[in-house]
C-alpha cells in the first residue's frame, strides 16, 4: 500500500513540476530598482518583481494564457493574433500569424530597457506590458510604466493599435 501511495505522489508531483522550469530567476540592477523574474521565457509560470529601495513596487505573475513584455517606448504599437502580442523573437514569424510590436520587446533582453517621457525630460522609465489572452481570440495590455529613480508606478490600460501619449496617466510612489 505504501509503495502504490508513494508511486501516486510521485506521479503527481512530476507531472505537475514539467509545467515549471527549475525555479531559476534572474536579478537585473537599472539606476534604483531590482528587478527579479525567471530565467526562462518558456517556464509555464512567468513573473517580474519591480523592488524600489526597501520597497515592493510591482508584482505580476502570469500563468499559461499570459504573457509579460518590456518596451523601450511610452507609446508602444500593439498588433496582435488571437489577442496575443508577438515580438520578433517569436517562433511563429512566417506562419501567417506575424504581426510587429514596434516598441515592445522580449521582457528577457539582458538589459532592461531605458527611455524618457517628454512631459518627464529629465526622468528615466522603463515600461512593463502584461497581456492576458483566451481562447476567444480576444487579449488586453495592461502597461506599467515605473520611474526608475523615485520607483513611482503608473498604470494605464492599451488599445490594439498605436498608442498615442495624452499625459492621461498618474504617477504614485510606492506605498
């Protein structure tokens, strides 16, 4: 019995760790943050922890029907098949599905992408876009934009296509 039940457990176990990759994470260091994700894009849990100094900035996590993003621009374009941003690196460039992202990246680029606001001339950002697809075909970009001196975070929701700038966004320091 105790061998069938330890089989079982076993069974379970290494079923679902093949959806996670090893655990491994990645510390990058740009001006006053600490960023942390895992070292894999592929892993089936995928997430970024912004830390400002002493404090917990941003966090989001993204399970199999999610996708986390960089962008070296406030005004990213965003195209997408099936409500899924694809980036240059993607596999399926040619299948018929390729569309371009200009100003979204790879949230796994060696270096974290820096860029300023016009409002902001003398302040540096970078940018961090969340997006949750389904099965519908339909996805929402959720984009965080964080100074990366003070650690103020502000949230604004994207539209498919281009994304003008309005200055409609609230910068808020962490609490």
């Amino acid at each position: 019995m105790h061998k069938l039940l330890l089989t079982l457990c076993l069974l379970i176990s290494t079923s679902s760790s093949a959806y996670y990759d090893k655990g491994e994470f990645v510390v990058k260091k740009v001006d006053r943050l600490k960023i942390i994700t895992n070292k894999s894009k592929y892993s089936g849990y995928r997430f970024i922890t912004i830390f400002a100094p002493n404090e917990n900035t941003i966090s989001l996590s993204c399970d199999f029907s999610c996708r986390l993003f960089s962008t070296t621009t406030h005004t990213p374009t965003i195209d997408y098949y099936d409500g899924l941003i694809r980036i240059d690196e993607d596999q399926f460039r040619g299948d018929g599905r390729w569309v371009k992202s200009p100003g979204v990246v790879s949230l796994y680029t060696k270096d974290t992408p820096v860029f300023s606001i016009p409002e902001y001339p003398n302040q540096r950002f970078i940018g961090i876009i969340q997006n949750h697809y389904g099965a519908s075909g339909f996805g929402s970009f959720d984009f965080y934009l964080m100074n990366i001196s003070t650690g103020a975070v502000a949230y604004k929701e994207l539209e498919w296509g281009e994304n003008k700038w309005h200055n409609d966004v609230e910068f808020k320091l962490p609490n």
